[in-house]
C-alpha cells in the first residue's frame, strides 16, 4: 500500500512539473501590403500590386478584403458592388481564334468587385471595372482579415489606394512610317522611312503621348465605349489629311502577324479600318506587339515623288534605308507601310492615324 501511495505521489509530481505545449503559430499584426505608402490606382486599367510582408508570420496565410474606407472612415460600398469582368479559360491563338464566337468560347464572363486580393500572398487586383468608381483623388483605406494556423486577425490600413484618373491609356515602344517603291518584277525599295523607337527617340515616343500633332504617328482615345474590350480604328491620310480607301488596307505578307490578324470584326468604315477585341490589355502577350499593315498598291498619280525625293534625300526630313533607285530599276508604282508596336492598357476606342507625305489622293501635286 505504501509503494502504491508512493507511485501515486511520484506521478502527481511528475504532471504538475509537466508544461503545456509550445503555442503553435504566429500572425503579426504588422503585416502590410509591400510598395509605396500609398499606391496610385489608375482607373479602368487592369494592373496589380506587389505581395504581402508577413513580418514573421506563420505560414500559410490566407487573405480577405474586410472594409475599404473613404477619408472619414465610412464603408465605401462602390468598392463591393460586383460587376463582370473577363478573364481567359485557355490561352488565346490568333492564328487559329479568328472569329468572335472561337475567342469568346476561351473567356470567362464573371462578376466580381472592381477590387480583388489574391488569397495566398495578398497582392490586390484591380479590374478595368475600376472605371466605375468616383472621386478620383481621394484616397481609400483597405482593411484585409489575414488567416493562419494561429488564428485571425484584422488589419487596418493593410493598404492605402488613391484613385486617379492619369496613367496611359496605352504603350508604345515604336512605330515605323514608310512608301516603298514597287518596280516591274514585284521587287521593292525603301524611300521614305520614319522609325521612332522608344530606346533611341523618346522624346518623339513622348510626342504621341501628348498628342500634340508633331508625329506621322497619332494614336488617341477618343471613346470610352467599349467599357470592356478594344475598338480600334486604323486610317492611313494623305498629305491632306484624306483618308485611304480602307479596303486597301492589308497585312504585308500572308506570315506577317498584323492588328487585322488579331482583332475580330473587321468593319471598313468611312473613318477607316474598324477592329476589336473583348479584353484588354491588348495584344494578350507582351512579347507580340509588332504589327504589318499597308495600302494598296498606287501607281504615281498620287504620289509625288519629285517632292519625296527632295524631302528625303536632300533635305534629309526623314531616314531612307536605300538611296533613289535608278531609272533602270524600273520603279512603277508604290505602297504604304506602317509597323508599330503598342499595347492597349484600358478599355475604350482607339484611333491609330497615319500621315504619308508627299501622297495627294486627287492629284493635286501635277
């Protein structure tokens, strides 16, 4: 009975000495969304943040747009409205996806609001549905519910947004003006050649931007209808700002990737080519940007190649990748050629505008 007692004692001693296990997990209540202070959202342009700074916290962690307040810390309900949106099921082939009904069966329609957190590292998405928020300028408190083995915890000011109205509307990384000459063989020749390339003239990429007229090369927003997708109108202009049958309009070769091969549509207008495309940004991958097209093919009664040869190999107004073929080369007639690289970042239409120099569409250079 002794021994007994004494066993039972020893044990008492034994689980009074015993500590609780070690806590498991760890959620810090530091945890912030990584970038500046306060992030710039430009409206109606799908973009996204940089992740989270755990500050330590056990992982995984898992992420919930709690509230989003305005500068009086009320609930800014515009921020939880769901609207649709698109997104891609499979990836997009223009070589194959050639009509609505082929790139529509690719693409998701959904509703969701104009803001978004990815759950597992907490970087915020903005939708293009962002467009539909008021008060540019203002900013806006974001507070996220972080999850993880320890627990849940709010955290207030996870992110500050100010929403505003500037960013581009698009990218451009060059853009190439040019007429070539066509002789009897089909063969062809540079004459005109105006190349502006972001890494060498961004002072002229700069002046498309602007839009202040001082480029063959316009490109402008002029509507923000489609509020989802791209409309773009494409017209060539000659010198009087006369507009190219757009039926001429065409890609370079069969093999040559063209505005006209991706987009969807093609609708020839008075204004020019009309094309779209459901979703932005546009072109879908921001390794294919280059895109061919030309004019028909004129012979020189609209063309004034006294003038061109002057401007371009005299007074040098623009580069020329050949000289002036000789007489026995046997030029004959001419087209025009644009090259350009742009990406459209916010829905909306577009107008690409193209001047060709010493081109009269009425003959009015004779």
């Amino acid at each position: 009975m002794k021994k007994l007692l004494v066993y039972i004692m020893m044990f008492l001693v034994i689980y009074a000495c015993k500590k609780d296990p070690v806590e498991k997990g760890f959620i810090s209540d530091e945890i912030r969304l990584k970038g500046a202070d306060t992030i710039d959202v430009p409206i109606g342009i799908r973009t996204s943040t940089d992740v989270a700074w755990l500050d330590g916290s056990s992982q995984p962690v898992e992420f919930y747009i709690e509230n989003i307040r305005d500068a009086n810390g009320n609930r800014s309900e515009q921020f939880f409205e769901e609207l649709p949106y698109r997104s891609w099921l499979q990836p997009y082939n223009y070589l194959t996806d050639t009509t609505l009904e082929q790139v529509l069966a690719k693409i998701s329609e959904q509703k969701a609001p104009p803001i978004i957190i990815n759950k597992t590292n907490g970087s915020l998405y903005f939708l293009e549905t962002t467009s539909t928020l008021q008060n540019p300028g203002d900013v806006f408190h974001i507070d996220v519910r972080v999850k993880n083995s320890k627990g849940e915890r709010i955290i207030k000011d996870y992110a500050k947004i100010r929403l505003t109205q500037s960013g581009r509307d698009f990218d451009i990384n060059m853009a190439t003006t040019a007429i070539l000459l066509v002789n009897t063989n089909g063969e062809t020749t540079f004459t005109l050649y105006d190349d502006i390339q972001a890494a060498t003239a961004p002072e002229r990429i700069q002046n498309i931007y602007d839009n202040n007229g001082k480029e063959l090369f316009q490109l402008t927003r002029v509507a923000d209808t489609p509020y989802v997708g791209v409309r773009l109108i494409l017209q060539f202009k000659d010198a009087e700002g006369r507009i190219f049958d757009p039926r001429d309009y065409d890609i370079y070769s069969t093999t040559t990737d063209s505005y006209f091969r991706l987009g969807l549509n093609r609708v020839n207008t008075e204004e020019g080519a009309m094309i779209e495309f459901p979703m932005t940004p546009w072109p879908v991958s921001s390794g294919f940007m280059t895109t061919f097209e030309k004019s028909g093919t004129y012979d020189y009664s609209i063309l004034d190649t006294a003038t061109l040869r002057r401007e371009v190999y005299e007074e040098i107004k623009y580069a020329s990748l050949n000289p002036w073929p000789e007489p026995e080369w046997g030029a004959i007639r001419w087209y025009a050629r644009l090259r350009s690289q742009v990406k459209f970042l916010r829905s909306g239409t577009y107008k690409i505008s193209v001047t060709f120099p010493c081109t009269y569409l009425d003959g009015t250079f004779n």
